[in-house]
C-alpha cells in the first residue's frame, strides 16, 4: 500500500510523520476525538506505543501534529486512504453513496467566513467511507463529484446522489466508468422535473377512468401496466406518521433534454412521501389526524400544509432516474436507504468525533480523514464482530482493550468477505 508523504524536509526528523499518524488515529478510535486530549492519550501511553512504533524519544506537541496534518498533501493522503479501503473492502456490486458535509467549526477561522465543505462517499451496505474530496473555496459540489468519482471504483457499482447530482457531466462520469446510477430529480432539472411528474399523474388518472370507455385510452394503460409498477407503505416514527407512495416504469420519456446522457436512462419514478405530525392534547391523548383529513385540512395546529420536493416539507414530491431497471418497491428502498450517510455517518462524526465543533483551519481536511481512518476501523470491527452495537460502544471496548486496537491498527486488517 501506498505510504503517506512527509510534507517536511529530508534532515533528521525527531518524530516519524508514519507513527504520528498510527497514534493519532489510535487515539480517536477510543474516544479522544481532540488534538489536545489525542495528544495526551499517546504521552500516558508511550510504553506501549514504543513496542511497536518509530518513536525516538517523546510524543509530537498538538503543534507539530498541526503542522504535520497542514503539510501533508490532502489527495495525496486520500490517494492512500482509497487504497487502502478499497483492498478491505473490494467494492464491486455495491451501492455508493455521495453527499456533501459541512465543517462549521472551522468557519469563523476561514478569512471570509465561508463554511468548509467535504465530500463524502461510502458504501450502503457497510457504511464503510470509500474516499472524500474537500470542496475548494472556487468550486461546488457539482463541479467536485466528477472528481470524487475518479477515485472510486465504478465498474458494475451504482452511484446515489441527491438532486445536485443529476447533471450532465457526473452521468456522463459514471457511464465513462461503467457504472449505474440512481439519481434524484427535483425543480434543478425543471423540464425533466415537470415531465416525469406529469407522465404519472397522467397515468394514476387514467387509471381510475373506465378504460372501457376509450378503446385507445385502454390499449395505451395496457402497454404502460406492462412496465410500469406501484406501491405504497406507512410507519410511524417519534415525532410523525410517513407514509410513502412510489410509482415506477421501465422506459425513458425523457424528451426536453437534447443531451446524450439522458438517453441512457432505463427506468423513472415518482416518490410522494407526506408527513403528519404526530399531535396530543393537553392530556396526552392522540389527536393527529388521518392522512386524508390532513391533505385536506392540515394539522390541529398548522392547517396550511408545505408542499414542495424539500426534505422538510409536509409534502414532498419528486422524480427518480436510473440506468438499470428497477420496481417500485426496489425504487422505494434504495431512496430511504440514500439517507444511510446522515445517519450513519454525517451524525457520528458530529456527535461521537465532535467534527462539527472542531476548530481546526489549516489543518481541518486532513484531521477530517483521521477521523474517516478512526471510523472505518470501528465499523470494520463491528462487523467483524458479528454483534449489533453502536459506533461508541465499540469505541469504549477498543479503549478497554489495548490487544484489541493493536491488532486492528498495527496488525493490518484482513479483507471483508
């Protein structure tokens, strides 16, 4: 495997750029997620560290590991972290999901206040991260993807990404790399937005009509009904009722765009999620209302409902395209299943690794895949493991465990299967 670059020059160094990083990431996987308390945790045990690790005489100061993260080429050490993961993981046949990340901790230390942002992407089933890009200060996330996509392994894979993603230059990416994708459409791409949500609601009409009616009308349901599929769930979570309707259909009638990267489109759909707040009164009793009184009348408290293709409006509705053929209930879970970076990822480093407080600026996109090294290693322990437990959890055992976070950070990790 690859080796990280040292940034620094070729005199005698008196700490190894290789044993700063190993210990550096020792230290975030039990917990100290701070240069500072990581520091600190490497001095009370440099024993240990020494039995196996460079280290000539002490622990590098929080300064000089600033300095060292600061310097270090960041593709470069992204370069190694892909390798590196890709010969864990061997990504083929697999669903990758890609969305941005903001670092906010560091805005108020970058010199117009612009927030930082990164580019996550990671592989549905594992929640293991595959690789990150940051976002420069002059470029967007739609211009970064392609980029991102560059140093993924794409054959045979299929790429999830939200509206922002549906552009000519990242379908056209993931074609050149023989790759699938499964794309969102909102009011971004307007004349595809308008045209899908159209062909549907033409479809759902027709359908309630007599089709005996119309001799042509029913030869042309009839040929749709041969492509096309539907269906529709409700759960309940803490704060609502969702229920989610997914329609499906297996050809391209994408006809606004001229571009050649729309005609590799298979499959479309429609997703219609509505979100009911769950409500009680002063006792406690439930008062939210059914499905069909909300769309009609709203909630108890707010009878004006928000509809729109945003996350967080009551009614959301958007488009789907890919190019591979898929049902409606497939459509349906690979779409919820496109939030697994918020949740698993996104959350755990704000909440566990403290990424979202960090100050760091010089040093921040590099400190950013410490933490992504951290992680995996967590998560490939997880599932090595066998057991349902959380991301802290295992933490707390690699913590308790000194044999345990040697074997996963200085013993090499074995391929999953």
């Amino acid at each position: 495997m690859k080796k990280v670059p040292d940034p620094r020059c070729d005199r005698e160094k008196e700490h190894e750029c290789a044993a700063m990083l190993t210990y550096l990431i020792m230290a975030y996987i039990v917990g100290r997620c701070s240069l500072r308390r990581a520091q600190k945790w490497a001095q009370q045990r440099l024993k240990w560290l020494r039995k196996t690790l460079k280290i000539k005489k002490s622990i590098a100061s929080v300064s000089t590991i600033q300095r060292l993260l600061a310097g270090i080429d960041h593709e470069e050490f992204v370069a190694v972290f892909t390798q590196w993961i890709t010969e864990i993981l061997k990504p083929v046949g697999i669903n990758i999901i890609i969305d941005g990340k903001a670092l906010r901790g560091a805005t108020e230390r970058i010199k117009d206040g612009t927030t930082p942002y990164i580019l996550n992407a990671i592989d549905m089933a594992t929640k293991l991260v595959l690789s990150q890009l940051a976002i420069e200060c002059k470029k967007n996330e739609i211009s970064t993807i392609p980029d991102l996509l560059d140093r993924l392994e794409m054959k045979e894979n299929t790429v999830l990404i939200d509206a922002i993603g549906t552009q000519v230059s990242i379908i056209d990416r993931i074609l050149d790399r023989s790759g699938y994708y499964f794309l969102t459409v909102k009011k971004n791409q307007l004349s595809i937005y308008e045209e899908i949500l159209g062909f549907f609601r033409m479809v759902e009409e027709q359908m309630r009509k007599d089709k005996e009616r119309d001799e042509a009308v029913f030869d042309k349901i009839r040929t749709i009904e041969e492509h096309y599929s539907h269906c529709i769930t409700n759960e309940k979570n803490r704060e609502r009722y969702e229920y989610r309707e997914v329609h499906a259909y297996g050809k391209n009638i994408i006809q606004t765009r001229s571009e050649s990267a729309f005609d590799s489109v298979q499959c479309i759909g429609k997703v219609r999620n509505v979100r009911v707040p769950i409500e009680k009164d002063d006792e406690g009793n439930d008062i939210t209302r059914d499905l069909t009184t909300f769309l009609e009348k709203g909630s108890v408290r707010n009878p004006k409902i928000k509809e729109g293709d945003s996350f967080g409006d009551d009614v959301e509705e958007f488009g789907l395209i890919a190019n591979r053929m898929y049902g409606a209930e497939e459509m349906l879970e690979l779409n919820r299943l496109r939030w697994t970076i918020e949740a698993s990822l996104h959350h755990v480093l704000d909440d566990v690794f403290r990424e979202d407080r960090s100050p760091a600026k010089k040093c921040k996109n590099n400190l950013a895949l410490i933490r992504k090294f951290a992680y995996n290693i967590i998560r490939i322990a997880i599932i090595k493991s066998g057991r349902v437990i959380g991301v802290q959890e295992m933490m707390d055992e690699f913590a308790d465990d000194w044999d345990l976070l040697e074997r996963y950070t200085l013993q090499g990790i074995e391929a999953l299967n």
